[in-house]
C-alpha cells in the first residue's frame, strides 16, 4: 500500500523522486502514541533503495519513535502538532535542532482557548499585527530549526504570513507568549 501511494504520487507528479516522503505514524489519532514503525520504515527504505525517494521524514511520533528511525535511517524532519498554545515536544524540538533536523510544525495557527485568543490578540494589537502574525512570529523565534508551512487561502493571507516572517516579538511579548498555558 505505502509503495502504491509513493508511485502513483511520482506518476501524478510526472517526477523520477520524491525528494521526501513523511512516514506518518497511525498509532495514535489524537497525537504520537509509543509503537514500532519499523514494518512503514522499512518498506519505504526499500524505496529509497531503488532511488525512488531521496530522504525521510517522521510524523506524528514520539521522541522515542525518532530515535529508534535514526538507528535505521538519517531523518531529515519531524512534522507533530505544535504551536504557542501546545508546546508538549519542546525537548524533542531542542534535540532535533541540535541535530540539525527541520521540525515542521502541524496546526500552526489553531486549537487557541479563549483565554489564549485574548492574550494573543493583545499583543498582536501591541505590535499592529494581526494574531496569526505574532503566532507564525512565535514559531519562527522559537527555534531555528523550525519551518513553517501554514495554509494560504488567498492572496492577501499570503502576504499576512509572509509579513509574520519581518515580526521581531520584543522580550516582553514573548514573555506573555511563552507563559501562556499549554494544552495537557
């Protein structure tokens, strides 16, 4: 099955490689659940064998899960939800930063408390940005290994979230993000 999928996508594509291919772990529907990936991770080894893809990446996975990867394969990034309201992987965020390794955060921009939005939405007025600015700023400032990927329904919101990448939160901003409260 996982082969089909990685050679239909070349064949819609009309590519010879796929130049990453996220292994996403299906444990867990409600975020990483501990569990061998090694049967997924070995048929797409296989794959990179025969040339067909050039490097992997993890998703929705544990620490642990990424460690046991790297014994078989070099990873090049995890993608797991992640952002100023749902910080639970920062170590794993350090660790891969560290190791040079891209963490692609999922749902970059949502699952806010009301409490949060408030927050949020005031030092977004502080700085004349929008919220999902000062988030996408956030993310950004967090770690250098981060890369954003966030959605774009037009235009205008494109430019919104390239603007956000310009954003220097000041110590002061960052204070109020940084404590807000994670989601458990």
């Amino acid at each position: 099955e996982l082969t089909a999928a990685v050679e239909d996508n070349l064949r819609n594509l009309g590519l010879d490689v796929l130049e990453v291919v996220n292994l996403r772990s299906m444990l867990g529907t409600h975020g990483p659940v501990e569990g061998s990936l090694e049967g997924p991770l070995t048929t797409l080894l296989e794959l990179k064998e025969r040339g067909l893809i050039r490097h992997i990446g993890l998703s929705n996975v544990t620490a642990r899960q990424v460690s046991d990867a790297q014994k078989l394969t070099p990873i090049v990034c995890v993608q797991n939800q992640y952002n100023v309201a749902n910080r639970q992987d920062d170590p794993l965020i350090d660790e891969l930063a560290a190791q040079n390794i891209a963490w692609v955060p999922f749902f970059p921009l949502g699952g806010f408390t009301p409490l949060q939005a408030r927050e949020l939405n005031e030092v977004a007025a502080s700085l004349d940005a929008t919220p999902m600015q000062v988030a996408l700023a956030w993310l950004l400032q967090r770690s250098p290994n981060i890369l954003l990927i966030p959605g774009t329904s037009s235009l205008q919101h494109l430019h919104e979230n390239l603007a956000a990448a310009q954003l220097t939160l000041p110590p002061e901003a960052l204070a109020i993000l940084d404590n807000l409260q994670p989601h458990s």
